[in-house]
C-alpha cells in the first residue's frame, strides 16, 4: 500500500522545566501518555496543515452550461435567446471569437485538428433535444467551413461519421461518411424501413485509422462495410435484442481488436455473443446474471467484466476464458506502462492496478478523477478534511503515487475538464470576476446576456481555470 503523503505535523519546541522533580513512576507514565498521543496522530492523521489553495490563472463568469477544453482553447456553449459558441485562449482567457446559432446548440467536439464541431438541436413537443446538423467551425478563427445534416458519430483518417436519428429511440434513418475538409459526402446508407439501423462501430486497422464500419439492424442483421468507400465486404444475422424485449432494454457492439461483441442486456440478464471481426462467425457466448452482472471495458487488450459485488474477471477476447480475477474494484481506465486507474462504486476508495495481472500496485482515497484527453495525466479530486469544505487536488505521479498539488472549492455538477497543467472548473459565483483581456478585433458587448465578461455580469456562475504545476 502507498502512503501518501498529506502534510506534517507541527510541534512547538518550547518546554518549560518542571516546577520540581518528578517521580520515575510518573515520568514512566507520562512516557506512556505521549506515546499514546503521538501514536493517535501518526495513525489517525488528524492534525494536518490546511492545504494550500490552487493558483488561478483566470476566471470568467458563465452559466451553468457544457464547455470544451481542448488544447489551448476553451468553448463556451451558449444558451437562452442567443445561442451560440464562445472560444476563449486558455493562455489568459481572451476572447478569441464568437459563433451566433439560430438553433440551440450541443457539446463542441474539438478532437478533430483545426475544426470545432457544433451540433444545433431542435426542441421536440416530448422535450427531447435531438441533433439536427453539424457545423464545423475553423477552430482558429470561429468561420463557418461546412455544415451537413445528422450528429456526429465516429471520426477516423481525414473522414468523420455522421447519423439522422428517427422518431422511435435508437433508431438511426440514415448514415453518411463525410470528409472533414470540406464536410462533402464519400458514402453514405440508408437501412430498410423495417430495419433502421440500431448501432455502428468503427473497426479494424488501428484506433487511429479504423478500415470498417460495422452496421448493425434492429434485428440483428451485421454488416461489415469498409470506411473508404461503402463497399460491402460481409453480412449475417447474429444474436440481439428479442423481439418482445422492455423499454429499458438496450444493445451495442464494441470491437476489440479482430473481435466482435454483440452484447444484449434485457430481463436482468446480460448476453454476450463473441464473433470473428472479418468473418462473422461466432468464437464464444455467455450469459451474465445475477451478482455478476455489471459492465464491460478494455484493459491491456483483454475484455474485463466489472461487478460491484464480485470484482473484475479478464477474459480472452477470442476465448471467454479468463486470464485473471481482481477485488475491490469494478471499473478502470488503462494508462500507460501497463498500468489501470480503477474505481469502485461500493465505496473501497480508487488505485492503481496492473493489467497484466489483476494486482493492486496503489490504494488512493474515495475522489472524482479528472483525465487530460490528449495524454496520460490524471487527477485525482478527494474531499478535504479540512473544516472549510474544500477539495483536495492530487496529481497522480510516474510512481504511482499522488502529489498534493492544493485545493479548490467544491465543484457543481458540470465538474472539472484538465489541459496539460491547466485545470477548468465551473463554480458558483461569489464575487464580480474580472475581465480578461478582449483581442483589438472584437467589439466588447455592453449586454453580459450577449457573451460580455463586464465585471457586474448577472450570471451565477463562473469558469476558473487554476495551475496544477
């Protein structure tokens, strides 16, 4: 187990002389006493310097809506009577651009080099918002450079997929490759009426550059097509829902290396039905039921099956049998070096575990981790014990143990995003926040409403970016 260090404790090096001798069996019992209290101090940790608060770069006020951090820029989803897009420098905060919608808009998506993707929703009689387009901004300057019909789905290798959603749940009408360049169609599919497509997976190659996409139906019905160009390359009916299955019944198919997984939970039973990536043909299945059931995620390429109650098993993709078993926790997220942070929805706490056994290299405190998208940093968000609620902001080391880097209030329900040694989080607003500096180009809005960072903005929120170090 590695002992984390959380700070030391002060003692005063003043002593004042007794007042007359004392007795061996007293000096014998005090002994006793400040041993007991040192060993309670040592083991409890009870007293413990306040940690030290984390160093703001910047802050804007904001509503309590999505943002996207990506690289050295921060999207700003906009809502209300003006929907639109703020892109800020997360150098200093600046003003970079602003995009105006007509339709409210989603998540930005800014995975793709150079663009930032911006879906616009429609408002439905049943309150669903479900997406309508995608508009690709030029991530550099906010200029509209395509817009194409459908939500983003998956994106790979110069092209992005895109899907049109029908009225039934799940249901996707049409399917398009588009290149991201210019937004203009490569392929796209339109499934029959009767058997709208439920999932797609992009597949084979590398995760980088994935050579198939894998269409499945309603019913079951598989079909391997290749990203370039459409071409069909193989098709069956394999194992899916059954047709009398609930309304909270539901489907995917993952693809983990030349594998194939169709997994159908419905009926408080989870069916996995394990085929060739390339052929179709089935290699394993297995029913999940009971104390088992959980969920499903790669580690180290092997399939791990998480439960609360049992633990993880690591089974052979290609097999079902298992490689290992691992306690105490039911979910991870692979790093490198061979290494796993896990979690555990029952409470044990998170750690480090090395995927090539199941063993625990590190125990760390109950907290909310916070991952960099574009590298393997990790932080780890643990309650204080201080008497202000706070919490403690802890950076996750090569040796697999954590460097308090300070503490922040506590966050609402939008959490924390982290960008290299930059932390983005949304809190409530206690205070006027400062303008950062507006780029020579932009008009500075007299409207807080209309994006203006005016230090009496009425909005209740505010977007604090701090230094991790």
């Amino acid at each position: 187990m590695t002992l984390i260090e959380l700070g030391e404790v002060s003692r005063s090096s003043a002593v004042e002389p007794p007042a007359r001798p004392v007795h061996p069996h007293e000096l014998r019992r005090l002994l006793i006493i400040v041993v007991a209290l040192l060993t309670v101090v040592s083991v409890t940790g009870s007293v413990r310097p306040e940690p030290r608060s984390m160093r703001t770069l910047w802050r804007i006020p904001a509503s309590p809506e999505p943002f996207t951090v990506h690289g050295d820029t921060l999207y700003v989803q906009k809502t209300g009577m003006t929907p639109g897009v703020d892109a800020h420098a997360m150098a200093d905060g600046r003003l970079l651009w602003t995009y105006w919608s007509k339709s409210p808009v989603g998540y930005v998506n800014a995975d793709i080099p150079g663009l930032a993707l911006v879906p616009e929703t429609a408002q439905l009689a049943d309150g669903s918002e479900p997406v309508q387009s995608v508009i690709a901004l030029d991530a550099a300057s906010g200029r509209e450079r395509w817009r194409h019909d459908g939500e983003l789905y998956g994106y790979a290798a110069g092209k992005a997929l895109l899907v049109e959603w029908g009225t039934r749940a799940g249901a996707i009408l049409r399917m398009h490759v588009i290149r991201t360049v210019d937004g203009s169609d490569v392929w796209s599919y339109q499934p029959p009426e009767n058997d709208p497509v439920s999932t797609l997976t992009l597949a084979g190659g590398t995760p980088a550059e994935p050579t198939d996409v894998i269409v499945v139906g309603r019913t079951g019905a598989t079909q391997v097509r290749t990203l370039a160009d459409g071409v069909l390359v193989r098709s069956d009916r394999l194992p899916w829902l059954s047709p009398d299955a609930g309304n909270d019944a539901y489907a995917y198919a993952p693809a983990l290396g030349d594998v194939l997984l169709m997994v159908a939970v419905e009926k408080g039973a989870m069916r996995i039905s394990a085929h060739d990536r390339t052929t179709l043909r089935q290699l394993w299945t297995d029913t999940i039921t009971g104390t088992r059931l959980g969920g499903l995620f790669e580690c180290g390429g092997l399939l791990c099956r998480g439960s609360e109650q049992v633990g993880v098993d690591a089974l052979d993709p290609r097999t079902g049998r298992a490689r290992w078993h691992s306690t105490g926790w039911d979910y991870g997220h692979p790093l490198g070096g061979n290494r796993m942070f896990v979690e555990s929805q029952s409470g044990n706490g998170n750690g480090i575990v090395d995927m090539r056994t199941g063993q625990w290299i590190s125990h760390f405190p109950i907290g909310t981790t916070v991952l960099d998208p574009a590298g393997d940093r990790l932080l780890l968000l643990a309650a204080s014990r201080s008497t202000v609620p706070r919490m403690t902001v802890n950076d996750l080391r090569p040796d697999n143990t954590l460097r308090l880097a300070g503490a922040l209030p506590p966050t609402g329900e939008q959490g924390c995003q982290l960008s290299g040694s930059r932390l983005v989080c949304l809190f409530p607003r206690d205070r006027p926040a400062p303008a950062p500096p507006q780029p020579q180009v932009a008009k500075q809005p007299e409207d807080p409403a209309l994006g203006g960072m005016l230090p009496n903005d009425p909005r209740d929120q505010e977007i604090v970016v701090t230094d991790v170090g």
